[in-house]
C-alpha cells in the first residue's frame, strides 16, 4: 500500500507567517500541490524538500526533459496520426514513429515491432488474452509465477475460467524462480500443450531480476512463446529483447519518468513471427492488434523518456545503486533484526525492501509521513494482509507486515537517503521502546517457546 501524508514534524499545517500566497501560487505551509506541509521545529538538511518522494517503483515524476518534448503535441501539432490527407495528420504520424524507433532502440526492437497502448496493464492483457486466443488450437496451457503483478495473475485467472490451464509456478527463499520447475511444467504434446510462458522481468516490490534469457532460451527450445511484464526492467537494467530470448515484453511510460497513461508492447515479427489477436476492435490501428486513436503526446512522452534512459541509464544505475547501498548500510548499522528481502545479486538498482522486525509496518509509516515509500501490506479487503510476493518467499505476516519498499529514483539524492535513514533510525527504536515482543527478545526470551493464552 502506497502512502503519502505530508504532516511533518510540528504537527501542524501552519506556513512561516500564516497567510498570503507564496510565489508559486501556493499557500505557506503547503506544497504546490495544495497537500498541506508542517514546517519542521528544526531546519531541514540542504537539498530536502517535504514531503519527499521514494516510492518510484509506483510512479516516477515527468523529467522535465520529456514534458518539453510533448508540449507542442498539446497545442499546435495537435493532429490525428491517422489523418493521411493533411499537414497536421503528417506531423502527428512522424512524431509516432520517432517514437516507436526510439523505444525499439532501448530494447533492441525494430520500430515495426512497438504496438503502442495505454500502458503496461493494456500491454499485458493484450499480450495474454491476444496470444492465448490465437493460438488456441495450438494447446491452452500457460504458464507464469506466483509473485506477478496483478496485471498479469488476474489475467491469468480470467483466461482459467475461459478454459484455459494456468500453471502458477513458486519461487524461492530469494525470489527467484527454479529453472527446473518451468521445464517439468512445459507440456510439449496434446490438448494441454504449452503455448506461452510469462514471467516479469523484474519485481515491483522486491526488485529481484529473473533470470529471463534462460528462461527464454528454455521456452524457444521447447517452441513455446515467451512474455515478460517489463515494466520495472526497461530504462533501468539493459535489455535486449533479440539476446534475451523475448517474444513479446510490456513497457509502461510513467515507471521511466515519462507520462501517465501511455504503454507498449514489443511483439516479435521473425524467428518467430508472433500473432495477436486484437482485443480492442474498431478500425484496425496498430497492424490491426490495438485499435484506437493513439495519444500522440504520450507516446512522443515515451519516446523521449526511452531515449534519455538510453543514454543515461548506466550512469543512473551506478548513482541509484550507490544510494541504495549507503541507505541498506545506515539501517542495518543502526538497527538489530532487519532483514533484506529478496535477492541482491539479481536486482534492481534502486530498489531496496526491508522488513523491520518487532514494528508494524503501518506504525512505522505513520510515524515517517513526511516519506512517500509503500508497506508490506496491501488494501485488499476492509482489514490489512500482507503482501502476497513476501508471503511466497515464505515471511511470516507479522514480518510482511513490518517491511517497506524504498524505491530510489533519477532526482533522489544523498541528502535525501541520510534523512529517511535517520528518520526512519529514530522512529523504529521508538517503536521499539513500546514493543514488549522486542523487550522479551532482547531479554533472551524465545517467543517460539511461549504458549500464549487465547482470548
């Protein structure tokens, strides 16, 4: 669960002199988003802003580089790409396929193989749904994992009531699925026989990278399609869909700084050629797989968030990586019984999840509101249940339930860490102080041992 407050540490949503507008059009004591900011009893460090942003596994800010790029597309260039009879219709079209050649180069594509849509949820479903209706006669078997994003397990679960067969494969302590399990699960004959794999390149929680090109290589030995959710992988970790042995991969523009609501999907065009069957019917845009009027500032949004990661993702790999490690560093120095969830070595630069045992996670982030980052738990229902990804690495709730994500992104910075780290130092030991399960724990106490008393 994602959560931003921005009461800070005074308690109050007071400015400096309590009226009047500040230059931005804001009032003192809020943000120019209108959420209302306590101004601290202490001065920040230089270079902190509240409230501050860490959750960029959830969304990225616009790089401001890629807002200009869109501008003229809001207003002047405001044409339909599909208008073929005129100036504005022209220019519309062009700027697409810049795009399209520019995200196509990110990934190791030809831009003839980039289908835009309206973002990695579309892209999932239409790779699913759209390969598992094509290839139906085929066989009616897929295969994918139990820590996928929504987009792709709640996918799978309508193809199951469709009458197709799903097999949800498990990982292990660390994340990371077993290769063995996806070859005893491919069905190469018959009714049932395997017609797609799809496994994310990289988690949104943990940030643990898959090992896709084997996975792929498996699949294409065993002559069957291989889908990857790419979303938290592209602009981030190189990828190369010709080396990675990728059919089909969806890309999403907001997880790479670039626009809401604007998405596309790579769909391999030899070696082998993959089909799609459309899922959106209405006039055959896209080579007749995603029908609609494309939203050409998103897409021109994407192509330029997608050439900036080209040419500046190794250098933001080695800064995100370095921030995260200080931030891991600083806790783990600070605190007893914190844990790092999932594997490091296969990982996301940015990303770091952390269980902080003997604290409830929702206390811990009430306690350090002025930080977006996201729990270990997840509004499914009226009460809180921990996350299903740190569940099937086999945490037990109370300490899936104790974990957050720290996301790190392009505009975090070294004075930012080393204030969540501090912050988030002082707040745990203060939990603590109340815990009386961590008391017992420091006494020596094995609380596997104790029988307690049902109420």
């Amino acid at each position: 669960m994602s959560l931003q407050n921005a009461i800070g540490h005074n308690g109050n949503g007071n400015g400096h002199n309590g009226n009047g507008a500040g230059p931005n059009g804001a009032v003192p004591g809020m943000n120019s988003t209108g959420v209302v900011i306590a101004h601290s009893t202490t001065p920040l460090p230089a270079g902190v802003h509240l409230p501050l942003y860490m959750d960029n596994h959830a969304t990225t800010p616009l790089d401001p580089r890629v807002l200009d790029a869109m501008m003229p597309y809001f207003t002047g260039k405001f044409g339909n790409a599909a208008s073929r009879n005129h100036q504005f219709g022209w220019e519309a079209e062009k700027a697409v396929e810049i795009a399209r050649e520019q995200i196509a180069k990110l990934i190791g594509a030809t831009a003839k193989e980039i289908i835009f849509t309206s973002g990695a949820t579309e892209s999932n479903n239409l790779a699913l749904k759209g390969i598992a209706e094509m290839y139906r006669e085929r066989g009616n078997h897929i295969i994918t994992q139990v820590t996928e994003h929504k987009a792709v397990l709640d996918t799978c679960k309508k193809l199951e009531k469709q009458g197709y067969r799903v097999t949800y494969l498990p990982v292990l302590a660390d994340g990371l699925i077993d290769l063995d399990d996806l070859r005893r699960a491919i069905v190469t004959e018959g009714p049932e026989k395997t017609i797609l794999v799809s496994i994310m390149f990289a988690n949104n929680e943990i940030g643990v990278v898959q090992p896709i090109r084997e996975i792929g290589k498996i699949c294409h030995e065993k002559g069957v399609l291989f889908h990857t959710d790419a979303v938290q992988a592209v602009g981030k970790i190189p990828v190369n869909v010709l080396a990675d042995n990728i059919d089909v991969l969806s890309i999403s523009a907001h997880k790479i700084y670039g626009p809401k609501g604007v998405g596309a999907l790579y769909v391999r065009r030899r070696n082998p050629r993959v089909q799609i069957t459309e899922q959106i019917n209405g006039g055959g845009h896209e080579r007749g797989m995603r029908s609609g009027t494309l939203n050409v500032p998103g897409i021109v949004g994407l192509g330029a968030a997608c050439e900036i990661c080209r040419n500046e993702m190794e250098a933001e790999a080695v800064r995100e990586r370095e921030l995260r490690d200080h931030l891991r560093n600083r806790l783990e120095a600070a605190l007893d019984y914190v844990q790092v969830n999932g594997n490091m070595e296969h990982h996301l630069p940015g990303n770091l999840n952390m269980s902080f045992v003997y604290v409830e996670g929702e206390s811990l982030l009430m306690g350090i509101n002025d930080i977006a980052v996201s729990s270990g738990s997840a509004c499914t229902s009226a009460t809180l249940e921990p996350s299903y990804v740190l569940k099937a690495l086999g945490l037990g709730d109370e300490i899936a339930h104790s974990s957050i994500r720290f996301g790190l992104g392009r505009f975090n910075t070294r004075a930012e860490v080393d204030y969540v780290a501090d912050k988030v130092i002082d707040v745990v030991r203060k939990l603590r102080e109340l815990s009386p399960l961590y008391e017992m724990v420091q006494e020596g106490i094995d609380l596997t041992k104790i029988e307690w008393a049902a109420h």
